[in-house]
C-alpha cells in the first residue's frame, strides 16, 4: 500500500507519451481489431513494435494491446513471443499480468505483425524496483 502512494505520488511514469501525443502508429488498433478503441497512452516503444493502454468501449475498461512487428521475420523472435503468450497463459497469480486476447489477422496472408491484449496493470515491475529504494540486492534477485 505504501508502496502504491509512493508510485502514485511521483506523477506519472518517465517515457510514457499521453494519445495526443502518439504517432499517427496507433490507427493500427482500430483497423485490426474492428472495436471502438480510444488510445489513452504510449507505454513503449522500440524497434520490435509498441505498447499501448487503450479504453475498449465494447467492454468498457482499459487494456494493453502490445503490437510486435514483422513477427515472423526472425525465427528467435517468432520463438520468443510464442513462450511469452505460452507461459502467461499458464501462469495463474493476481501480480502477474493476464493476456486477454491475441488479436488475429483478417487472413493468413495478412499475417506480419503481432497484437496481444493484456489486462491493464498499475505498475510494472521496473517501476516497483525503482520506487522501492529500500530494496537490496536479494530483493532485486527474487524479484526477477
């Protein structure tokens, strides 16, 4: 709880871009997925694609939609993300976030890209260890 403050008190996360800020990249959400999506923020992004909350109003709450590019393009890649998804959806506990839905192509010759949904969470695990300045280096090793 105290750690939540803590988080909540510094004003928001470093890097993180608000929608009306964001690229023009983010159109892609309402194109593949053929919801009403309103982007709220860009999370990260980096040359393997970009992450971004969104608020669906079909369902009307907020959610992650990671998007990897050119999937398929790298084998070690393709491998990667395939034992990310496996292991999420496996992986059963309140602190580890929950993949909601993967978001498939139109066709099999559309398929380039990748479009995970994840639940939203409030903080992530980089930012717990970086507000937490009374961790030690045993914290850190557990906490990995």
């Amino acid at each position: 709880e105290v750690l939540i403050k803590k988080l909540k008190n510094r004003g928001g996360v470093p890097g993180r871009t608000h929608a009306g800020k964001a690229s023009a990249d983010v159109d892609f959400f309402h194109k593949i997925w053929g919801r009403e999506l309103r982007v709220e923020e860009v999370i990260g992004k980096g040359s393997y694609g970009f992450i971004c909350s969104v608020y669906d109003t079909h369902l009307s709450e907020k959610v992650v939609i990671k998007k990897i590019n050119d999937i398929l393009e790298h084998v070690s890649n393709a491998t990667r993300s395939l034992r990310e998804i496996k292991l999420l959806r496996l992986l059963h506990h309140p602190d580890i976030v929950k993949v909601k839905h993967i978001i498939l192509p139109p066709s099999r010759r559309e398929f380039k890209d990748k479009y995970i949904v994840f639940e939203l969470m409030e903080f992530d695990l980089h930012q717990v260890i970086k507000a937490n300045d009374d961790l030690t280096p045993e914290h850190y090793q557990i906490e990995a």
